[in-house]
C-alpha cells in the first residue's frame, strides 16, 4: 500500500521556483519513493525529520508510517540545505 504524499505550503512555493524539468524529476522521484513499502530515508542529526537526495537538491520530508503518510516540508539546493534547516 503506497503512502499518501502531503506537500506543505513551503514545498509547494520552493518547488514553483525551480525550473520545470528539475521539479518534474523531484516529484517523480518522490512518487516513486511513496509507492515503496518502506521508503527510505536518512534522518537529519539533531531534528526530528528526514531527507531524501535528488541529485543536487534535498527535499526534508516528515514520515508518519502507521498512516502510511510523507509530508514533505520543503525542497533546497545542496548549498543552502543543511545551514538554514
């Protein structure tokens, strides 16, 4: 049973400002990671979330696995992730 994927404001507005293609590819890959029966993902030292590497962006998700949802907090460059998290 795939999870249900839940964007958060923040992601929606960090994915609109990517160009097309490089938003395409993070939201397939996101798909695909829902579809799997147990998504993996790194979590962040020191917080209580995960990450999810496509190529050179992060996308920080918060997993909930007894209701089988991803909420995907926001989306960053490489460069940028780990100093404003």
């Amino acid at each position: 049973m795939p999870f249900e994927i839940i964007w958060s404001n923040r992601a929606k507005k960090d994915l609109a400002k990517l160009e097309k293609h490089v938003a395409k590819r993070i939201i397939n890959k996101i798909v695909a990671l829902s579809r799997k029966e147990k998504p993996l993902l790194e979590k962040v030292k020191g917080k209580d979330f995960f990450k999810y590497r496509v190529d050179d962006y992060r996308v920080f998700i918060d997993r909930y696995p007894l209701k089988k949802k991803l909420v995907i907090l926001t989306i960053m460059h490489r460069k940028k992730a780990y100093k404003n998290i």
